[in-house]
C-alpha cells in the first residue's frame, strides 16, 4: 500500500500547485521543495529529485541507526562514549568535544540533533561502528533497504564531499521513517536546549511556534547546499512531512517553510486560508498649485429680499 501511495504522489509531480491559497503565487528561495499530504501524496513540489548536497540533513541517518541500536539494545542512553582524537577535530560546528572524555550517548545525540554538532556526529558513527567509515558503508546499505535510490553518503556529519548527493524526495522519505519507526527521535529533533559541561547550547527556531504543530526538525548548511530544513509537523494527530533544500539564507529557508506548512494546513482542510485585504486604490495626486486651483471657495449666500 505504501508503494502505491508513493507511486501516486511521484505522478503528481508535476502537476503540483504552483500557487498558495487565495491563487497567490508562491515566491520560494528554496532551489528544491517537497511538501507530502497526511496520506503521502505531494501538496507540494519544486524539483524535489534535483541533486543535491545534503549538508546535515546528512545526521538524520545516523540519529536513525543510533535509534535502531537503541531499540535492539546494541547501544544505551547513559552509556558512556570514549571521544577519539578525530572525533574531537571534526571541523566544525563542534560541541567541544575533548579526546579522552566520556561522554553520555544522550548528550552526543542531543549534540547531533540540536546543535548539528560534527564532533558529536563522528563519536557517534565511531561507537557504533568502531569506525567512521565503517558506519558510513551501514548508513549507505540503509539508505538502499528503505529506497533512498539517489542518496549516497560519504561521512556521518554532511560536511563538503563531492561524493555525499541526495534529493527531496530522499530526504521526505528519510525523515518519515525516522520519526515513524523510532518515536525516540522526536522529542531529539523537537528539543531546543541541551547541556555539555556547563555550557546550554540551544537553538531559537521560530517553526516550533509559528505555523504551530512542528515536532521534528533538522537544519542543514554549507556553501554548496545553501540552507536545508528536513520537517515533521502534526495536526490533529495527521503528519506533514517537507523538505527544502538550496534557500538563499536562514531566515528563507524559514519563510520557505512557514509559507508552505500553512499551505498544506489550509489544502487540507485543518486552516482556513486567510483573506488578503485588498489595497486602496491610490488616487493620482496634485501639484501644490493644482490643489489651490480647484479649491472650493466657500461663498456667501445671497440676500433674500423680504417680502
């Protein structure tokens, strides 16, 4: 039933609306766009099997392995995880991870899905796979098992590397079965604050608020991606899944978002699109000397003469 769904939603690719409620166009920095309905079907697309980098939408396959080795007992919340030397120099963004330290596999994926730390990222890959490249060839073999067909990756954080590509419509399909399969994931990629010695590193992200119902969400940036956002959101106990990808700036890629998860709320059923007030009709102005012109002189009124 599942292959059926997606099926029908790949047909209607390119028959998706190009305009918002009220037939406003929809004006997107995003370079790639997939928005799927409750039900699978696409709201929602832009180029959604364009190639991509996928930067650190890279980390939602390995918060999905950790998950997995959590559930199967191969890995434990409280375990400790001894940090290597190349763990701790991951180029940044880091946690400050410290070669040598033990550290809480919870803080490490809190580090991973909130921070997008890379650091937390390699210890991860490291624990679970004794190397990173190690883990990488697991996340590929994953990627294939759950029909990520234009997806490869090439290390476990998404930093530049020529060989880590992906698509929308991957990246849609990635995110579904994370939060899917492993409800665990969810308050990690819904979560704004964490601790790591002493330090709160927390993430102000206005979606949580506003369109309202967003539980799961991970950002994504390097030069050669542009700005990714890979999203759950809920609505009356219905899921939206939406991926943008390549928009211009942070603040776009949230505009980008926002715009569209009111779209699907209001497509299906769960808002009503908002009238847009229409704007005066200005009226053509005058010369300073124009207006003196065509004043009304007051006068005074005739005498009557008495009868």
């Amino acid at each position: 039933m599942f292959l059926l769904v997606w099926f029908v939603s790949a047909l209607l690719f390119m028959a998706a609306p190009a305009f918002a409620q009220n037939d406003r166009p929809m004006h997107l920095s995003a370079e790639s766009v997939l928005l799927l309905a409750p039900n699978g079907t696409v709201l929602f697309a832009k180029n959604p099997s364009e190639d991509h980098a996928p930067a650190s939408l890279v980390k939602l396959m390995t918060l999905y392995l950790a998950c997995e080795d959590l559930e199967a007992g191969r890995a434990q919340w409280d375990g400790a995880v001894r940090i290597s030397r190349r763990a701790a120099e991951t180029p940044r963004y880091r946690m400050g991870l410290r070669a040598g330290e033990e550290v809480p596999f919870r803080t490490l994926l809190e580090g991973v899905a909130i921070a997008s730390a890379n650091d937390a990222a390699t210890a991860v890959a490291e624990h679970l796979g004794g190397t990173e490249e190690a883990f990488v060839e697991r996340m590929n073999a994953k990627a294939a098992e759950l029909g990520l067909r234009s997806t490869h990756f090439a290390n476990a954080h998404g930093l530049p590397d020529p060989a880590g590509r992906s698509t929308a419509q991957d990246m849609a399909r990635l995110i579904g079965h994370l939060v899917q399969d492993y409800p665990a994931s969810r308050p990690l990629l819904g979560g704004a604050s964490f601790i790591y010695r002493g330090r709160v590193h927390s993430r102000r992200i206005p979606l949580f608020q506003d369109p309202g119902g967003v539980q799961a969400l991970k950002t994504g940036f390097t030069r050669e991606a542009g700005y990714n956002l890979a999203i759950a959101a809920w609505r009356e106990g219905q899921r939206f899944l939406l991926i943008v990808m390549g928009a211009q700036t942070r603040s776009l890629s949230f505009r980008d978002a926002k715009q569209l998860l009111r779209y699907g709320f209001v497509e299906s059923g769960f808002e009503i699109a908002e009238e847009q007030p229409r704007r005066p009709t200005p009226t053509p102005g005058r010369r300073p000397n124009e207006r003196r012109r065509h004043a009304v002189v007051p006068t005074r009124p005739a005498a009557v003469s008495p009868r």
